[in-house]
C-alpha cells in the first residue's frame, strides 16, 4: 500500500477513530490502529443517512432477530446522523455526530468524485 502522500481526506469520527481516504482505498481506524480497508472499486454505495432512514432499512432485520419483542426495544429518539459504507464484502455504519454532519458530506462527495473519476 501506498503511503502518507496519497492520503485525501481524513474524516474524524471520534476521540477514537476515523476514516482516511486514498486515491484507491478507505482506511477505517480504531486508536491508530487500521481496523478494515475498503478498496474504492468495490464500494456500491457511501452516504450520510438520517437515523430514522437507517431504521427503516434496518427494522424488518430487528423484527427477525428480536420476534415480537422487537416492538418493545428501545430505538433511537430521532435527530442521529450515520455515515454508512456498502461495499461488495463489507458494510461500515459510523454515528456522525450533529456538528460533524457536514464534513461527513463533504467525505462522501470526495469519496463519490473518486468513484466516478
């Protein structure tokens, strides 16, 4: 892999971790440490969704898993921001939070500009 100078864009998710963006992959880390690599030919999609979007692609998953008492775990109040990765062998969700929302946005048109250039 390449190093430091084809770096992009670093996206800091938390005091803990973040994402970094190449010329040919994204690097996910936790505490310094690279916990998955996505190369960017096999992302099928990247985007900054609402919670309650994500929910609603998620809930019919948590109806199977959890039964009937689905209905009575406790959900998210409203207002969350996840910036989700799809990939053809991985799937990233990250909680953005509120003040970081629009460089989230900006991380996924760099990454969509890559994709597509």
């Amino acid at each position: 892999m390449a190093g430091r100078r084809d770096k992009i864009l670093a996206f800091i998710v938390s005091v803990d971790g973040g994402l970094t963006l190449y010329q040919d992959r994204i690097e996910y880390r936790v505490r310094r440490k690279v916990e998955r690599v996505i190369p960017l030919q096999s992302i099928t999609s990247v985007r900054v969704e609402s919670g309650s979007a994500l929910e609603a692609r998620v809930t019919a998953t948590r109806l199977v898993a959890l039964g009937v008492f689905a209905w009575a775990a406790k959900k998210k109040t409203g207002g969350e921001a996840y910036l989700t990765i799809e990939a053809e062998d991985a799937f990233v969700t990250l909680m953005v939070d509120r003040k970081k929302v629009a460089a989230a946005h900006r991380f996924v048109a760099q990454v969509e500009t890559l994709r597509r250039g």
